[in-house]
C-alpha cells in the first residue's frame, strides 16, 4: 500500500518559496454570526396549515461570505418539511416582494426535504441537502449559490417550506461564517 502526504491549499501555499498568501477567510478568519427567527402562524396562509412556496427569510450574508455552520432550531411544527437556501434579496428581486430564487440547487443550498416535524435546537443542516460539500465551502456563497458573477452586497439565507406545517411557531437560524469584509 502506498503512503500519501498531502497538504490542503492552505499548507501548500505556505510552504510555496517564496510563500504565497492565503485568503484571509480561509485561514486566522474571524468567525460572525447572523440570527434570525419568525414565528409561523394561521394568518401566513389564512388557514391552519402553513401553505408549501411560503419563504422565511431568516438572515442575510455579504455575497463573499464563507459558509461554516448553518444551525436550525424550530418549535414542533408537525408534519413540515423545508429547504433550506440562498436567495437574491428584495432590492435585486426585479420588484418582488419577496427573495428571488436563483436556481434549484441555491434553494436548497444547505437543506432539502428536511423535517420540522419534532423541535430542533441549533440542528447543524450545513450540507443537509449534500449540495454544499466542502470543496464549496471554500467558495464565496455566490460562487457556492451557482452564480456566475458576484452580485455585491447581500445575499438572503431563506426556509422554504415544501411540505406543508399543519402547528405554526417559532423557526429561526443561526447561520456562522467568515468574510474579509466588515
């Protein structure tokens, strides 16, 4: 059996003579937070159950964001199932009132078809969906959302509910990442 020793980018551009500089978010970056929680109720829809196509957005990152932790906590909303993903914001929505999709796998960036049924606290759904694997997570979330450009500023980190929540309550997100931005 052959013996391997490999070394990431990082170490490699370190060990480079003369050595080359890593992007600050992939090394010594300083770790933020953006929180956000809503509570899911009757009036969403009109009814009692909380209609599949509603949107939460819960938080929002600079487009050059890395992506570390994407944490979910909900009451038991019974029966719900979410995606969990990125979306344009209202302002580059073309007037919607709401986040524009980018693309299927953007919805469902960090999380499909995952369950609300039962209360999570801080449930880690990072690659839920197997659609952020880690060789994404070392791209800015604009690159890692399927753009082609960076679009600046902000980018909306958004539940998607794809089977209908027949309990409303409380969703929210704690979304962990690195940016060389302030």
């Amino acid at each position: 059996m052959a013996v391997f020793n490999l070394k990431s980018t990082t170490i490699t551009n370190r060990d480079t003579v003369p050595a080359v500089i890593n992007d600050g978010r992939l090394e010594r970056g300083s770790l933020k937070s953006s929180v956000g929680s809503v509570s899911a109720g009757t009036t969403d829809t009109g009814g009692a159950t909380y209609a599949a196509g509603s949107t939460y957005v819960l938080a929002s990152l600079p487009s050059t964001a890395l992506v570390r932790n994407v944490l979910l906590s909900c009451a038991a909303l019974t029966s719900g199932v979410v995606s969990v993903g990125v979306g344009l914001p209202t302002a580059k929505s073309g007037g919607a009132a709401f986040p524009a999709a980018i693309n299927a796998t953007a919805t469902a960036l960090f999380a499909s078809a995952q369950s609300v049924a039962t209360a999570l606290s801080k449930s880690n759904i990072t690659n839920q969906s197997g659609n952020y694997p880690l060789n994404k997570q070392e791209l800015p979330l604009w690159s890692a959302a399927g753009l082609t450009a960076d679009p600046g500023g902000l980018l909306d980190i958004v539940v998607l509910v794809t089977t209908s929540l027949t309990a409303g309550g409380l969703i929210g997100l704690e979304v962990q990442y690195v940016d060389n931005g302030s």
